[in-house]
C-alpha cells in the first residue's frame, strides 16, 4: 500500500498553498494569471529540510494544477528544478512560447 499523498489547501487570501507537517507548515506563493500558476517561491520549516517535504509539496501542487486544467510557471528554483527531474508532469508546465498577458 502506497502512502496517502500529502493534502494542501489553497489560502487564496494569501496566495499560496499550503500543506501540513510535523511542527508547522510548507507552502508555495503564487501568482494567479488566467490559468496559469506562476510559482514564486517554496518553503519547508528549516527543522525539516531534507525530507522531502518540498518535493511532496511540489508533486502535490502539480497535481492539483494538472486536475484543474491550470499550467504552471515556475518562477522559484526549487519548483524548476524538481519540474526537470519529474518529466511525468511535464504536460502541467507552461511552455516557454507561451505567453503571458
């Protein structure tokens, strides 16, 4: 049996997602445009780093933008970087000659 995937939540009010864990919270602001997620910035409580915390975060978030029919723009490192390790999701990332308004 696979583990249950983390739940995140979207705070609009604050533009970010936000997902439980041990001793507080990881989340990721963004930027809301049409139907693009621009992504600018990933954080996991410093006591946590290092297990893949951040990673659960961003597949989560992919996931709940590949379900809403959203793209996203990764404009935090973080996020870029763990979209080029995971070419699965590929089809959530905005392409580059996509432009935005």
């Amino acid at each position: 049996m696979s583990p249950k995937p983390p739940s995140i939540r979207d705070d609009a009010e604050h533009n970010r997602f936000v997902m439980a864990v041990p001793g507080g919270e990881a989340f990721a602001t963004y930027r809301r445009l049409d139907d693009y997620l621009i992504v600018s910035h990933t954080e996991v409580p410093s006591s946590l780093r290092g297990r893949g915390l951040g990673s659960q975060l961003a597949e989560a978030l992919f996931e709940r933008a590949r379900g809403r029919g959203e793209r996203i723009v990764p404009a935090c490192s973080f996020i870029a970087d763990w979209a080029r390790r995971h070419p699965e999701y590929q089809d959530v990332l905005a392409q580059r000659t996509e432009r935005l308004q």
